[in-house]
C-alpha cells in the first residue's frame, strides 16, 4: 500500500481514487492524516519576490498600479506567488530600477523606460516620444505590430524582459508663469522637463533643468524656474502648480508615456510556466488598469481646477513654435538614427505603424471629437 500510494503521487488528478484507497484501507487512514499538512505545505510553498519601484511610497496612480499587480499575482497564484513592494523611500535608488533587476538584487522593478536613455537610447521608444503615438496607438504598436518584440531586443542586452507598465495618457506640456508667444519667448526660459523633448527646446533655447519632484513647487514659486512639466491634472493637482502658475499648455513631448515593469531574466525563467502566465496577465491587466485610471483622475482634476482656480488659462503654443519643436525633433532622431542601427529599426517601425494607425484615427476618434466636443 505504501509503495502504491508513493507511485501514484505525482498523479494529482488521481487524488479521489487515492482517498478511496484510502478509505479502503482503514488501518492506514490515521497515517496517512498524518502525512497530509507536510505534503501540502510542500505544495503551497510560497516564492517571495521583491520589486523596486521609481515612486516614494504611496504615491498616486503608478504606485496603485503596482499594488494591483501584486494583489493580482497573489490572488490568482493562490499565494504561491508573493511579490513585496520597496520604494524609492527603502532603497534609494529611484534611477537605479535597471541596474537592480539586472544584478537579481531584486526580481522585479517598476519604472518608466525613458529612464534609460544614457545607457542606450533606443529605451526611449518604449516610453512615448515627442510628437508620437497617443496611447491606442501606442498600444496597438506594442501588441500587434511589433512593439513588443523590438522592446525585448532592446532590453535583452540590458539583461532583463521589459512590460509595458501603464500609461499616463496625454500630458500636459507644463505650466509658464509667462505666456509664449513668439520663438524669442523660448530663449534663456528656465524649464524643467526631462528626456528627449528637453533636447529638443535646448535646441529652441531653453535653459533646460532636471529638478526632484519635491523641490519643484518651490523652485517654481520662488522664480528659480520659469516652467516645468510634471504629468497633467491626475497628478499635478496635488504637487499644487495650479495655485502659483496661471498657464497650463496643452502637450506635445509624451502623448503617451507608458511606464515600464521589469523582470529580472533568470528569475523569470525559473518560474513554473503557470506563474509566468499569471505574471504576465497581471502586469498587462495593471498597465490598462492604470491608463483608465490616469483617465479618470485627469478628468475629476482638471474640473476641480476649473472650478477653483478661474485664473488658470489653457495655452496651446503657436503654429510657428510647434513647426519648430517638430523640425529640430526630426533633425535629432535623424542624427541618433544615423549612429544607431536598432535605433533606426525602431523610429521607422514607430513612424511607419504611426502612419497607418493615424489615418484611422482620422476617420474615426478625431472625426466624432471635432463635431462633438460638447
Ligand atoms: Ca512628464
């Protein structure tokens, strides 16, 4: 009977024909109860994962999103899968998200992809760029029509799989204590905005800046800057800009900026393949999850500082500035394009899924929009 039962384990959709063995052999019953919680605390035998995020704790929507997946990942792993959660507060290291994952320090990270553009910048792509891809696009791209695969030949010499991490939506592009009219208006403005776009307005000259995001309310306020772009009202409401800045611009550097889960590779691969199924499901399921959210908290936000601050003024720059920032972003794409052959692979993929997806764009979301913007 022993030797039976001990074949028969690794059977486990024979477990009713076990039990009623076991029920026949009465005098083995008490033993075999016995046996029982060790086999199944073997079963149940939880991985422990931890993920290091960007964000400082408990901060809104991107910090949300990534309690989602966790929460997900347990719920539906049936706790075989536990992943914990250090912020930028523990591991101080908000910049080193990459470098962590790599190294296997954690298994996890959560970041955004632009984030990275000093060690290769072709991560750019895998974020939003400017004048690119509104989020349906973009995500059209990363699903259907190869986005996915040139980001994992990117990341593959980082050393770690990359996911799209959820979206912010559109953001907003800053607020100026001064209106801008005319291109002398960019020379010696002093702007905080990160990435390829502050390339761009340097070329414009813009004395481009890069502050923390806890000092920017008052570098702002105190004049040490003229402008900055955070996100938009999901989450510039609560860093206050609406109080001490009268003019919000409408965006043109992240039409859809996409943050970024990280898994390190080793990691990954040692999962059974039922828990990668899991893992993955969950950070798709959050990255869309955090794009209605971002959605959401824009749109309650933005009414709120509609109705409480009537000074605040809604800015879209001029023809003639917007013509400017586009011809120099081409004149930098087309340089890095000529020194980078994965680069290249990817800003004409991007250009050329950009094309076609934005003619149906035309037809169907621009053309409902502009009749019916009421
Ligand atoms: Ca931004």
């Amino acid at each position: 009977m022993k030797q039976l039962k001990h074949a028969m384990k690794p059977l486990a959709g024979l477990v009713a024909l076990g039990s009623l063995l076991a029920l026949a052999a009465c005098g083995e019953q008490q033993q075999q109860q016995a046996a029982a919680p060790a086999e199944s605390e073997v079963e149940k035998e939880t991985i422990v994962w931890k993920l290091a995020q960007t964000w400082g704790t408990g901060f809104p929507i991107f910090g949300d999103a990534v309690i989602k997946m966790a929460d997900m990942v347990k719920a539906m792993s049936g706790g075989e899968l536990e992943i914990r959660i250090d912020s930028s507060n523990k591991h101080k290291a908000a910049f080193g998200i990459l470098d962590m994952v790599k190294a296997g320090q954690y298994e996890m990270g959560h970041s955004a992809s632009y984030y990275w553009k000093g060690k290769d910048p072709s991560t750019m792509f895998f974020s939003t760029m400017p004048f690119g891809m509104i989020a349906p696009e973009q995500y059209a791209w990363f699903y259907y029509g190869g986005g996915m695969d040139l980001m994992k030949k990117v990341y593959d010499k980082q050393g770690v799989y990359s996911f799209p991490g959820g979206n912010t939506g559109n953001q907003m592009g800053g607020w100026f204590a001064k209106e801008i009219n005319t291109l002398e208006d960019l020379n010696g403005l002093k702007m905080r905005i990160p990435g390829f776009a502050g390339e761009v307005l340097s070329k414009l000259g813009v004395v481009v800046t890069n502050i923390a995001p806890g000092e920017l309310y008052t570098a702002l306020e105190r004049g040490t800057i003229d402008a900055l772009e955070w996100v938009g009202p999901s989450l510039d409401l609560n860093m206050g800009f609406q109080k001490i800045s009268q003019y919000y611009y409408t965006g043109w550097h992240e039409p859809a900026t996409e943050l970024q889960f990280m898994v390190n590779k080793e990691a990954f691969d040692s999962l059974p393949a039922h828990l990668q199924e899991i893992l993955v499901t969950a950070m798709q399921y959050a990255a869309y999850d955090m794009y209605a959210h971002s959605y959401h908290e824009s749109a309650v936000n933005w009414a709120s500082i509609e109705e409480e601050y009537p000074d605040v003024k809604i800015r879209t720059f001029p023809p003639e500035i917007i013509a400017e920032m586009k011809r120099v972003n081409q004149e930098l794409l087309a340089e890095s394009a000529a020194a980078d052959p994965m680069f290249k692979e990817i800003l004409e993929s991007q250009a050329a899924y950009m094309k076609m997806a934005r003619k149906w764009t035309e037809i169907s979301d621009y053309a409902y929009l502009k009749d019916n913007l009421e």
